[in-house]
C-alpha cells in the first residue's frame, strides 16, 4: 500500500484520551512520568529522554540527527517557500544534507506525559523552521498553528529511554510502523501519513463532518501494561503497533479474550476541506509472533492469512468496502485494511473459527521434528558395570546393568 492519508495536534490527542478517562483519577497510577517534554539524553534529559532520532530518505540511507538547541546554529531547509514561523520551539534534530530537499529545517521531537490523567506517552515529530537560528514551528502561512506536511516518504526513527515504563501497545499516526523495547529504551520507525484534520468533534460523526485541513504527520502513543490505566494481556510483549489516518476517537485497542477479538477504533471527518470529497481511512497494524502466539494461539505466523479474520465495521454513514492483506516478514504479522470511508470505522482482527489451532501446532511439530529443527534431549544412558564368572576352570566376563553369572558360574570376587 502507498503511504496514505492522517491528521492533528497533541491538543486534540489529549481530548480524545481525557474522553474516554471520565472519572480517572492519577491516584491510580503506579508509573510517574516527568513533567513537561522530555530531554535529549545528551542534555541530562535523566530516566525518560530521547536517546536519538533519524530519517531515511526515499532510496536512501538513514541519516543519524543531532540535537540542536534554540539559538544555535544548524543546517537550513532546502526551500522555504509558504513556510512561516509558529511557536516557539526549545530545539530540533537535524543534519547538513538531511532536509536540502524539505520546506522545513529538522524536527522537534515532542515526548510527554499524554495528560494529567494516564501514565502514556505521547510522541509527536513537529518540523522545524529556524529563521536566524532560532527555532520555531514549520507552519503554513495561512494559519500558523497548522504545521507543513512532513515528507511521506521518509522514514523517521526515534529511539527513547522510558526507564520503569513496561509498554503494553503503541498506536498513533504512522505507518508501515514498528516498535521495539529492549532494556528500559523504546524505538518506533515509520512513515507519516497524512490526516484529515477536524476543527471540533462534531466534524468527526455523520456525513456532515468537513475537515479543516490535510496535514502528514507522525505521532504515537505508548500506552504502558505495568499500570492499572494500561494495557495488558498474558504473554504479550509489547510489539504491537496499530496506526491509522483518524484521529479522532483515537483510543487504545481492545482485546475480548471470549471472542479472540482485538478491535480498534479512529474516526475523521467524512469530508475533504473542499466539502465535497470523501476521505478515506487505513489501518496498518504490526503483531509480533509471541504477540500472535499469545492472543489467538497462533503457533505458525505464516498462517495468519487463513487463521485470522480482517474485518472493518462502521457505526454510522461510512462505507466498510475495502482492500485487506495480510503479510508475515521478520516474525511479524502485517495487516493493512484501506479504501474504507470515514466516519468511524472500527478494525476487528479475530480467530478465524474454521482455524484449527491444534492441528496447525501438531503439524508445525512435525514438520519441525521433520526438517530437523527440533531437538530432544536423549535420556541418559543408565551405567553398566562388569563382572567375572567362573565354573572350574572357564572364566566369563557379563557387562550390563545389573549383571548376573550364567546358570552354573558363580561370581568371582
């Protein structure tokens, strides 16, 4: 699938997690995230920081990014044509060569606490503009909260050190996306895509919802399963991602242990800024084999095309016509679903109930043991001994376990 559409701010992201919060209260909270956005590791940014950030241009290799504060000096965008200055901005991860091609000079990795209410993070990539060194937000010069387009196909890598934060998902705005925790550090890697943007919640339901503006941009967030507010399941290891181009009533997914059922929902506005087109939505989900193993028992992840059942479903207006695939690479399971139309189109990924999931175990085994690659471990060979038997003058020697003389032998001390 060609990277596809999405849009929005961390505002909006907090309203949508607030929304589905009501009630909670941090009491119950058992991970303290630092307040306000975390540092660069470089800059004493302590337990929470970002170790590092990266773009691979189209084609070409990735291109390490250095942080570089406010008021220092840093490489220019390529063109900056249409291209204002929004909020101020503490610094950007840029590099000469990295965005000769870009209206926008680096990026200012936002990572924080998603609100006062849940122990997330929320992970936004803002292009930078930096007139006289110092940096600002990349905006449009028609509205200068609305950030430029990131370029959709650049893969952006950022790598963080989320100390005590066990992740439990990662879902957000990317796609072909994927996540990894190793030793206390997250790393997601993945492609903007661009968004339907919507000027208050009711654009997001009915068919009259009308997008303010299309914006490609690349925000995530970490949900954590070590904490009451979380999300968890037994066996999971945290290399789930899902992503979409809906923002609104973006939340986490949904597991249903009855049905063997994840679900996940974002919605956008119907239309397009022009009121007339209808936007389309993507989900692209990521599921790691111990993942597949532990939610539907999956034990061969290259049955997953026929073990497992793709479905889209909307609430209200929306069409639920759409191309699905399902993909295995590196271990893990890759599920994309586009062409639906917004609003509100809920993703359902679930055990196919004509999946026998002991037969395709007692046949991987076998195959396994077939081609070798299953070792047992031999029982150890039991100890013999050996001893001399003697009648008259004919000698014997028995070896065994539990060695006995032959009738009319007696042994020999």
């Amino acid at each position: 699938m060609k990277r596809s559409s999405f849009v929005a701010t961390l505002a909006t992201f907090a309203l949508s997690i607030s929304a589905i919060l009501v009630g909670v209260t941090s009491a119950n909270a058992s991970i303290t995230l630092p307040k306000g956005a975390f540092l660069p590791c470089s800059a004493g940014g302590g337990a929470y920081c970002i170790e590092s950030v990266s773009v691979t241009p189209s084609g070409g290799k990735a291109i390490a990014l250095t942080w570089v504060a406010t008021g220092s000096q840093g490489s220019a965008a390529g063109n900056t044509n249409g291209v204002a200055a929004g909020k101020d901005l503490p610094g950007r991860w840029s590099a000469d060569g990295a965005f000769t091609n870009e209206n926008y000079d680096g990026l200012y990795v936002e990572a924080q606490a998603a609100n006062e209410f849940v122990p997330w993070i929320v992970l936004d990539a803002k292009p930078t503009y930096s007139p006289g060194n110092k940096v600002s937000l990349a905006a449009t010069t028609t509205s200068v909260t609305t950030p430029v387009n990131l370029n959709s196909d650049a893969v952006i890598s950022v790598k963080m050190r989320i100390s005590d934060f066990k992740l439990g998902v990662t879902y957000g705005i990317a796609t072909e996306a994927t996540v990894d925790v190793q030793s206390g550090v997250f790393e997601i890697a993945g492609y903007p895509v661009k968004v339907p943007q919507a000027k208050n919640t009711k654009d997001c339901s009915g068919d009259a919802g009308v997008s303010s503006a299309l914006v490609t941009q690349f925000q995530s967030i970490l949900v954590p399963s070590n904490d009451p507010l979380g999300f968890s399941f037994e066996g999971g290891s945290g290399k789930i991602y899902v992503g979409s181009n809906g923002l609104c009533k973006l939340s986490t997914p949904v597991w249903n242990s009855e049905k063997k059922s994840l679900s996940y929902k974002a919605s956008a506005p119907r239309l397009s800024p022009d009121g007339k087109t209808v936007n389309t939505g993507f989900y692209y989900a990521t599921i790691s084999s111990a993942d597949a193993l532990a939610l539907w028992g999956l034990t061969r992840p290259e049955d997953a095309a026929s073990a497992l059942l793709i479905s889209v479903r909307t609430n209200e207006g929306g069409s639920t016509a759409a191309t699905k695939t399902v993909a295995v690479k590196n271990g893990r399971i890759i599920i994309q679903v586009f062409g639906f139309e917004f609003p509100d189109p809920m993703l359902d990924i679930s055990l196919n109930p004509s999946y026998d999931v002991l037969a395709s175990s007692a046949q991987n085994a076998s195959n396994m043991s077939a081609s070798g690659t299953v070792r047992t471990t031999a029982s150890p060979k039991p100890k013999t001994t050996t001893i001399s038997c003697i009648k008259g003058n004919q000698l014997r020697k028995v070896t065994g376990v539990k060695p006995k003389c032959p009738t009319g032998f007696k042994k020999r001390s």
